[in-house]
C-alpha cells in the first residue's frame, strides 16, 4: 500500500513519494478511494465465501465423526 500523510503545503490527505531525496505530495483523489474501497469489498467477500464453504464442510466432518 501507499504511504499517506498529510500535505504540508494544502493539508490534504496525499500519497507520498520519495525519489532520492526529494518528497513529493499527490492528493488521494476521490476516485481512487472508491476503486481501493471496491477492491477490498470484493476480496473480503471472496474471504467471506471461502470461510463459510469450509464451515460447512467442518460441520459435516464433525458430523461424521460422531
């Protein structure tokens, strides 16, 4: 991920970049956070499913089981 800070010179919220030694300031722009925002939703959903498929196969192991 980005490292974020606050803009010395404007105040927003900007990526940071170091290139040698010199720092620049790009403003997180409202895009880019919904398509991060999008991004995480879609890959916590993917988690979501995968966690609830191997709960139903615990469940059916300890079923057996007994």
């Amino acid at each position: 991920m980005s490292e974020i800070a606050i803009c010395p010179t404007c105040g927003s919220k900007s990526k940071v970049k170091k290139k040698n030694e010199e720092v620049t300031y790009q403003a997180v722009q409202d895009e880019e956070a919904f398509k991060k925002i999008g991004q995480m939703k879609k890959a916590m959903e993917k988690f979501k499913t995968k966690a609830e498929k191997l709960e139903k196969e615990l469940a059916t192991l300890k079923s057996n089981l007994k």
